[in-house]
C-alpha cells in the first residue's frame, strides 16, 4: 500500500461505507498511471468485488478502480483455480448439456478423449465455470492443473521474457497434467503468445496431458491467430454452450435459493425479463436484489405492486381504497382488509413491515394477525379458496 491516491481513494471509502473498507484492508492495492489495482485471490472474488463496487461506488470513480486477480500465496499444484466453481454447483440444461458432459468427461479421463477440449459461446455462459470445474476435479486426484486466461497467459511470458526467464515460463507450463485456457479469443495479433502457446501445446499434447481452451466464438473465427493454432483447437472436440429459456428459469430459481431470497414468481418473472441470456447478469440481479431489495427492478415512478394489489382487492369488494387503508370496523371492510394483506405477503416479496407501512399500520402485528386468520379461512372454506384463487389471478395479470 502507499501512495497519494491510494489514501485519498481509502479515507473516501472510510466515510462512505466502512463494511467495504475492512473488505479492502484485506487486499493488495496498487497505483498505476493513476488508476488504482485492487489485487484478489482467484476469478470468483474478483466478480464477487465488482459488484460490491458496482453498487457502492459512483461512476466517476468506479472507472479509476480495477480490480485484478494475482498471484499471492499460490500453490503451484492447482495455479489459478478457485474452489468456488464446481461440477455440482453448476446446473445443467438442455443448452449446456453437451457442454458440461464432455467436460465431466474431460475431467474423468484427461488427455484421452477430447483433446483438446474447446469450448466456445457467448459471454456469462458459464464457460469459466466449466474449465475451472475441470480443474478442481483435476486437483482433488492429485493432478497439476493450471488455469490462465489468455490474457494472463500473455502477460507472464511478456513478462519472463522481458527479465530472462522465459525457459523457467516454458517449463512451468510444460509440467502441468491439465492447461486450461480462458479467452482465448485475446490471443489475437499476440504472435509470440501463440508461438509460445503453440509450443507448450505439441509438448503437452504429444505426452497425452490435457489442454482446454475457451472462447467467445468458434475457432475459424478467432481473428489474428495463426492457422497452425486454430487447426490445433479444431483438432479435438469443439462444443458450443448456449441458454435457453427453460434453463434459464431453473438457474434463476435455484439462485435465489442459495441466497435465501423467497422466490416469487414476480421476481423471478422481472429477473427473467430485465436480464438477457447470460447466467452472469441473473447473478448480478439477484445480488442487487439481495443488497437493495426486489424493488429494484421495478421501472421507477410506476405504482408499486402493494398499491396494485389493494386497488384489485378494494374494487373487486366495492370499496374504496380509503376505506381499505382507514380504520373502519365493518365485516366487509375489514375481510378486505385481511385478504389485500394477506395478497401482498403471498404475491410480493415485501416484508411484514413494508405491508405495514403500506396499509398505514404502525407496526405489523396487525398484519401477522390478518394473514394467519385468511390463511385459516382459506383452508377451511372452499368460497374464500375460490375468491382468493380468483383474486390472485387477476393481480398476476397486473405485474
Ligand atoms: P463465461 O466464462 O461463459 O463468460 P462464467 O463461467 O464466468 O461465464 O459464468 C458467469 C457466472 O455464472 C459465474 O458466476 C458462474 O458460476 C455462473 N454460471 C454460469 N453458468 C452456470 C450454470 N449452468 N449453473 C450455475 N452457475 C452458472
Ligand atoms: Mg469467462
């Protein structure tokens, strides 16, 4: 640590959000060309700091903050692989199907199947995933994997080169059992990156060791590699990975799962709406989900869902929404009441106390009381089954 901006940029986080402050702490941080390096562990940190930043920074200064992966503390046996990513945490459809099944293959029986594996798609496809899943299979039986984006790749030799060691940098790579290889697609108009590459890969190839490569498209259409190194990736097994919709349902829901977020079926049907095809960016909402809360991804100015659902449930019982928000102690006011809340806790993700403050209640007893009490009724009498039923219906409609 050190250095004039460096400070500067920690004592404004320090009065803008200490939770992240202590995060920091915790990293290396560099300063160059006036931009500030923020150094994490592996691949899985580095989004996961991303997003931390995307939401708790401005624009402005989100721009002069990079946040890399390094090298600290690495075992050289499982080099650049993050425990995070794994085969069972990954979930499967019909779109990566093939995708995941060959890795899987891939890492049960490295360097005699597919080799090399290339696997290509469009980006947050979960490609990463796959290699890094290989990998971690790989270093619990013992093997010597490596993992490197081709940028990373790039950045090594530039680098051993440049202090003499380069022969140190071809062995590193020559004694591994697993190369796995992200991005392929940065290899473009690197001459001697692919040179290199191409190398460590006939070494490795010919001693059966297994090579995966990743990429955003195919590999006739990397631009800038050499011929001899796309025939090379061609060589093997290539595989396209892609998300259809069915898939993309199923990640959503388990997601919101695994970080304890009740799923709805109004957040799940925003998610899948405001997100495109890209298992990163249904990450990225749910996150925000998590740290702001769903109502995020509602469009601004708009009604809220809560309001939606009292304007159904006051028209469909013929009284106003003053009445329905009031103190007033008429049966038929006060099931309405009951039901609207009831509605709200059962189609919204709002919390008890956001229906309270909804119906204008000071705390939300009131609100606990009204929805046991419906639930009740509802099990015991089939024409408020009905009602609801109905009711929830229409105000699905409404979202
Ligand atoms: P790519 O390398 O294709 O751009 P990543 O592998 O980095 O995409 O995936 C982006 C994020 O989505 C990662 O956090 C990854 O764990 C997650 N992800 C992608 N596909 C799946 C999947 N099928 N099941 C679970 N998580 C996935
Ligand atoms: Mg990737």
């Amino acid at each position: 640590m050190g250095g004039a901006r460096i400070n500067t940029f920690l004592s404004y986080i320090k009065t803008k959000d200490r939770s992240l402050l202590k995060i920091l702490r915790h990293l290396k941080i560099t300063e160059k060309n006036g931009r500030i390096y923020l150094t994490v562990p592996d691949p899985s940190k580095k989004e996961e700091l991303e997003s931390i930043l995307r939401v708790k920074l401005g624009d402005r200064l989100r721009e002069n903050v990079v946040v890399v992966t390094g090298e600290s503390g690495e075992d050289l046996r499982r080099s650049g692989i993050s425990p995070r990513f794994t085969f069972e945490n990954f979930i499967v459809g019909e779109g990566n199907r093939l995708a995941y099944e060959v890795a899987r293959s891939v890492a049960e029986n490295p360097g005699s199947l597919y080799n090399p594996f290339f696997l290509y798609g469009k980006v947050g496809l979960g490609k990463t995933h796959l290699l890094q899943a290989i990998g971690n299979f790989c270093v619990a039986k013992g093997l010597r994997v490596a993992y490197r984006s081709a940028g990373e790749f790039s950045e090594e030799m530039v680098e051993s080169l440049r202090e003499g060691r380069i022969t140190e940098f071809r062995n590193r790579y020559r004694g591994v059992d697993v190369l796995l290889i992200d991005d392929v697609q940065f290899l473009s108009g690197k001459d001697r990156t692919q040179m290199e590459l191409f190398n460590i890969f006939n070494h490795l190839y010919m001693r059966e060791k297994q090579i995966v490569l990743a990429s955003d498209r195919h590999p006739r259409d990397l631009r800038d590699v050499s011929d001899r190194l796309v025939s090379r990736f061609e060589g093997g097994v290539v595989v396209e990975i892609t998300l259809d919709e069915v898939t993309k349902l199923e990640i959503i829901k388990r997601k919101l799962q695994e970080l304890r977020i009740a799923v709805h079926d109004r957040i799940v049907r925003s998610i899948m709406e405001t997100t495109g095809p890209s298992v990163r960016e249904i990450e990225g909402a749910i996150r925000t989900i998590k740290i702001r809360g769903p109502e995020v991804l509602r469009p601004r100015g708009s009604k809220t869902d809560l309001e939606r659902i009292q304007e159904v449930v006051a028209s469909y019982f013929g009284i106003t929404k003053e009445e329905l928000l009031g103190n007033g102690r008429s049966i038929r006011v006060s099931r309405s009441r009951r039901i609207a809340m009831y509605l709200c806790r059962r189609l919204t993700g709002a919390s008890l106390i956001e229906i309270a403050r909804a119906f204008q209640r000071k705390d939300h007893s009131t609100v606990i009381h009204s929805i046991r009490r419906v639930e009740e009724e509802r099990k015991k009498d089939r024409k408020t089954d009905y009602i609801l039923t109905f009711l929830e219906k229409q105000i699905r409609g409404k979202f």
